[in-house]
C-alpha cells in the first residue's frame, strides 16, 4: 500500500517539505495517486500542507484518546467506569444497545474515534470524522415511567452545556429540546433511545455528539452555516478527554439530583440555559406548523407556546425555527 509509505517519507522530514517529485520518485507513484492518499490521511485527522513547488509536510497529527488517561482523569462513581474504546463503528448507538441486552450495567460508556453513519435526531446523519470530535453513548436505566423518558433529554442538554462550559469561555446555549448553539450554530447534538416494557424503562442509550477540533473543511457545506465546532469558536484546540471527563461528571451530578428531587430543578436549569423562550418562534410539529413563543416548559419536559390568541399550547415533538 502507498499510504503508510507517504506517511513515514513525510514523517521522516519532522516538519519539512517534502516535494511531490520525491515521493513521486521514491514510491513509485504518480502525482495523482499521491494526492489521492493525502486526502486519506487528512480523512484520519492528519493535516498536511501543499505548497507548489515546496511539496507536503504534515503540520498536525490526530489526537487520540486514551482509556488510560481517560480513567485517570475521572472523578465520577458509575459513569464512564466501565468504558469502550473503539477506532471506527458505524454507531456508537448499535454498539451500546448490544452491550445493553447482554445486561451491561448502568454507566457502561462506548467511545469511538470515528463513526461511519453517525446519527442525529429525525434520522438525520451526524459528521463524525476520525480523531475531532466526542462521540459517544452512555448507557442509563433509570426508575421511571416510559412517558417521562423526554426529561432524560433535556438534563442531558443541560449536563453537556455545563460541562462544556466548564471547560471552555464560550456563552452556550440551549434550543429546545436539546441542541447545544454558540452564536446561533450548533456544537452538539444529543441522541437517546429508550427500550421499554410493560410502560417501564429497561434502558435508555444517550448518544452524545461534540463538535470539538472539527475545522470549516470538515463540514458539509450545507452544514457550515449552522454548525461550528468548539476549536472553531475558542481559537484553539480542546482537550477531548477533558471535555468527555467533565460531561460524564455533570451528568452523573445531575442524574442523581434528578432521582432524588425530580424533574423541577432541571427543568429550572434547562430554562435558564435555554435560547427558545421568549422569542417567536415557527414549531414545524407531525400535527403541523405552529406560531407562537415558547414561554417555559411543563412538568413532563413539553414546550408551552403562547399562541397570537392568548392561548397556550404545550408541545412534545417539534423541530423549532426563528419566525422570519
């Protein structure tokens, strides 16, 4: 294969360029072929400059986790402690809803470098490129009736947004129900999928994506006018395990609050951190469109609108727009 030998012919310059002739003349490849193997590498987290004339260096390589670090850093009692690292899946999803029905225990973490068919709320697909992001899912079962499995959305909405916080000087805020923005672009998304029987929760898969290190290249161009990652916005790079550590304490912080007081200090938590209320909003619902401003949320984790006719409607399942 070309690849792990372009690799060691630039990694032997430390830095350096490299020129195309070389490694043309060294592999035995065309100018082609080379670029080709260039856009694999940049695929894997590498960053590499071309400069006619001058050739390739490499000017950043891909960051990895590791279990060992990830292990040393945590200060949680359940969450994360027992975790899975995987290079590529196509779900961390698929992976921990398997581990889940072989009886994994509660807290059970999987992680994984790159999934292949990342996935987001409404069947959407999620940008998960190897070595740049946080994406991950946490294994819950929790105590409580299937109906109030939306409030397990909105406490992770407000775990992540604390914790990401922590780590990073950004104002971010929450879109009903569970979008993370800084500047009106989202940095995460946030997945969960529940198994349930006889109305009761066997468990719940919470799926976490985090745009952390990704940079404009590595989004679709439909995408980049809504999305952003964290180096984006910061300036620099960000320290992943840091970010995986603290949102795995804040959730579990906020998980055991939860079991013992209820929905009402989330609900408090995530209406203080929300961006939704207040403003007019168009609320595209499976009953149809709905105008109106989102004023607080219920006791079961709904949207209440104030309607133009003074009326207030709650809503469930909606995806929210500004009304323009």
């Amino acid at each position: 294969m070309v690849r792990p030998s372009l690799l060691s012919l630039l990694e032997e310059n430390d830095g350096g360029f490299v020129s195309g002739e070389e490694i043309s003349r060294k592999l035995n490849v065309t100018r082609t072929a080379i670029w080709k193997q260039v856009r694999k590498l940049e695929a894997e987290g590498y960053r590499i400059e071309a400069v006619p004339r001058m050739g390739y260096r490499i000017i950043e390589r891909p960051s990895r986790l590791s279990m060992a670090e990830l292990q040393s850093k945590l200060a949680t009692k359940v969450f994360g402690r027992r975790a899975h690292l995987n290079d590529a899946v196509p779900s961390t999803q698929d992976v921990l809803r398997e581990l889940a029905e072989q009886g994994a225990p509660e807290g059970t973490l999987v992680i994984a470098e790159q999934q292949t068919k990342g996935r987001g709320r409404m069947g959407r697909n999620w940008v998960s490129p190897a070595g740049k992001g946080i994406w991950m899912s946490l294994l819950l079962r929790p105590n409580i009736p299937l109906h109030q499995t939306p409030q397990l959305t909105l406490l992770a909405a407000v775990a992540l947004s604390r914790a990401i916080a922590r780590i990073v000087p950004l104002e971010i805020g929450i879109k009903w129900p569970n979008d993370l923005l800084v500047d009106g672009r989202k940095i995460s998304g946030i997945l969960l999928e529940s198994a349930a029987e006889d109305e009761r929760i066997r468990y719940v898969v919470a799926g976490m994506g985090i745009s952390v290190n990704l940079e404009e290249e590595d989004f679709p161009p439909e995408v980049l006018e809504k999305a952003i990652s964290l180096r984006m916005a910061a300036g620099r790079p960000i320290d992943r395990t840091d970010i995986i550590t603290a949102v795995l304490e804040e959730f579990e912080r906020l998980y055991e609050l939860y079991a013992a007081r209820g929905f009402a200090p989330i609900r408090a938590l995530w209406e203080a951190h929300a961006v939704t209320l207040g403003r007019e909003a168009i609320l595209h619902t499976p009953q149809g469109e709905i105008v109106g401003v989102p004023e607080a949320l219920d006791e079961l984790g709904g949207l209440r609108v104030k309607l133009a006719d003074g009326t207030v409607r709650t809503v469930y399942s909606a995806e929210i727009g500004d009304r323009t």
